[in-house]
C-alpha cells in the first residue's frame, strides 16, 4: 500500500468552566494529501479528547479525556485502520489523576507517558502528577507501571497553587523524562528503565518565579531545549545534559512587544531545528523564533494564527505545512512553511471542527 497522511482532531465536547464552548463531536479523522483535506468520520465514545499522540509506526492512537469534574482522567488506545483511517477502540486506563493534559511515547515506543495538570486539592488521591503506562503488543495498554507526585506551589496565587504538571517527554536518549509544571515553575527530570517503565526523581531546573512553563521542545540534533512559559509569555532556551537529564537556562525572551492579556499554549521546533515557533492565546498569533549557533531562540516576528485561541499546532510529515487548531473559532487553520527562512504563509484551506484542542498527523502505509 503507497503511503498516505491521515489527520486526527480532537477537541471538547463536554461544557468545561475553562473552555468557551464545547462544539466537538469527538476524534475528527481526515484525508490530508497537502492539497485537499477530505473528511473521513468521527469517532465518538469518548469525553473531552483535548490531547492526541500517535504510535511512529501509524498503528495506534492515543487520546487522553480531560474532565475536571473526575479524580482521574482516562487515556483511551485505538487501533488505526490505514484504509480508511477510522479508529478501533482497544482499551483505556485511568491516568491517576485530574484534568490529564498530555501524553507522548518513549522514545522506543514502548510506553505511554502522561500528564496530569491537576484541579483538585492535593488531599484528593491519587494525585499523581505524572504516569508511565506499558503498551500491549496491539498497542493498547496495560496499567500503569509507574507514576508520581509534584508537591509545591508558585506565586501566582490563581494558576500556581499547587503542581500542574503540562507535558511530559522521553530525552532523545530515552534515558530520562522530563516533566514540565506550571504550578512549580520547573522541569522535573527522572531516570527513566526503558524495559521496565520504572522513574526516579533525580533533579530539576528552575525557570523564573511565575513563569508557568506549559510546553516544551527538544532539538533535533542539538543539545538544546526550549519551554514556552504560559503565564509569563516567554519562551527559555536552555542548554540540556543527557547525563544527568537536567537543563541550564541560557536565555529568556518574550514572545510578544505587548503580552497584555496573552497566554503561550504549544511551542515546536521546525523539522531541522533552524526555526522556533509559538502559539499565543489573546494575541491569537503565531510567533517565530530563529535559533542562533549558540542555541539561544531570538524572536523575529508574529503573524496571526487564523482564529481564536490557537491552542495547538503540528507539522505535516514532510515539514511544508503547518495546521493550528483555533479553539474558540471552530477552525483548523493551514499555513504554508517557507523552508528557507522560516515563515508562513496563510493557505485558503480552512478545515472547519467544533472547539480543536489538538492536532495529530499520521502516516499508514
């Protein structure tokens, strides 16, 4: 079978006090060839799906339910059909904790991992901040074989009164995973047995007192990373140590001349690590960042993001387009990627779903 791009779409379909609307349906699922995106189904069944990931091989897809009302959230498995690109439900798990926000794979592939952002107080159980879940050999999931806890607080009385763990990822060694929390204005890093799923806490770097680092990036061959900071509206560059997974910060910046009443979401590096970008909410714009020798992210300019609330955004397999998900304008909003100097270019390719939260590209065949 030729090799082909299927899209995911997943967004809120339950009314949530943090999100303006709740238009979803579900996991939106689309044909993407770069010139026309057709519309395949979607699938239901499943409550809030605001962050999606894939298996590297097209075969399985992970969504994690992000419900405050629930203790714990759920992470739900299903199997990629690479004809039709509809999904079968293999299983789910509790994620050990509330408001469950995002979720990657290992770098082997073995292991699901997941964050916790964490609504309710830290009396409530089981609290756990982050959680690494083993895969089946169908690619569903087994319970988790490790998980763990980030107690502490910021200054921001409002966003940082407790952890909020953001996203979680594998080094590219796979020797250790990092957490980034909100709440506590650090990265977590923890040793990371890629045969058994086992974590150890071994340090953490700190970022800024009121920062709230959300998101963060990896270089593709550098010894570098990049956390965009929610509350503060700055993106850090940082150096990192694959000895010991921990991180120095070398620069931070602003993604704006004006944050006034703007709050980062995603960051992501281009595919060969030249350029930077940086969704912020409020200002609805895109930010773009040139990444210098030294490794430090200079900003170079913004340009609108094509909507309201551009949570989200990924790249096509091949790196040429760019697809944001506009939350609170029902819109998925396509930018051509100038592979020279870095830019965008708005496409008149709008793919229209209720309240996208997160954006998955897929390649079957």
């Amino acid at each position: 079978m030729t090799s082909k791009t299927l899209l995911y779409v997943g967004g809120c379909n339950r009314p949530t006090p943090y999100f303006a609307s709740a238009h979803g349906r579900g996991i939106a699922i689309f044909g993407f060839d770069g010139a026309t995106t057709t519309p395949l189904g979607v699938q239901g069944g499943i409550e809030n799906p605001t962050f999606l990931t894939a298996a590297p091989d097209g075969g399985t897809l992970y969504a994690t339910s992000e419900v405050p009302e629930w203790n714990e959230g759920l992470v739900s498995a299903y199997r990629i059909d690479p004809e039709t690109g509809s999904l079968t439900y293999l299983n789910r798990q509790s994620t050990l904790g509330s408001i469950t926000a995002h979720s990657s794979l290992d770098r082997a592939a073995r292991f699901v991992l997941v964050a916790n952002y964490m609504g309710m107080p830290e009396s409530e159980r089981p609290n756990q901040s982050v959680v690494v879940f083993p895969r089946r050999a169908d690619g569903g999931l087994d319970p988790a074989t490790a998980s763990a806890a980030h107690p502490g607080h910021g200054p921001d009385a409002g966003r940082q009164d407790r952890s909020h763990a953001h996203c979680v990822q594998a080094t590219p060694d796979n020797r250790h995973i990092v957490v980034s929390d909100l709440g506590i204005d650090r990265l977590v890093s923890y040793r990371f047995d890629a045969e058994t799923g086992a974590i150890t806490r071994v340090g953490e770097t700190e970022l800024p007192p009121g920062s709230g680092p959300r998101h963060f990036a990896f270089h593709p061959a550098k010894a570098f990373a990049y956390v965009v900071n929610e509350l503060a509206s700055t993106v850090a560059s940082l150096s990192f140590d694959a000895e010991s997974g921990g991180f120095t910060v070398l620069d931070v910046a602003p993604t704006l001349d004006d944050t006034t009443g703007n709050h980062c979401s995603e960051i992501k590096l281009g595919p060969d690590g030249r350029f930077l970008y940086v969704a912020n909410r409020g200002d609805d714009s895109l930010s773009i960042f040139a990444i210098g020798e030294d490794g430090i992210a200079r900003r170079r300019e913004a340009v609108p993001s094509g909507g309201k609330t551009p949570r989200h955004f990924a790249f096509s397999p091949d790196g040429r387009l760019l697809a944001v998900a506009n939350q609170d304008s029902d819109v998925v909003t396509l930018f051509a990627v100038d592979p020279a100097d870095g830019s965008l270019t708005r496409l008149d390719r709008d793919i229209a779903v209720g309240t996208p939260t997160a954006i998955c590209f897929v390649t079957v065949g």
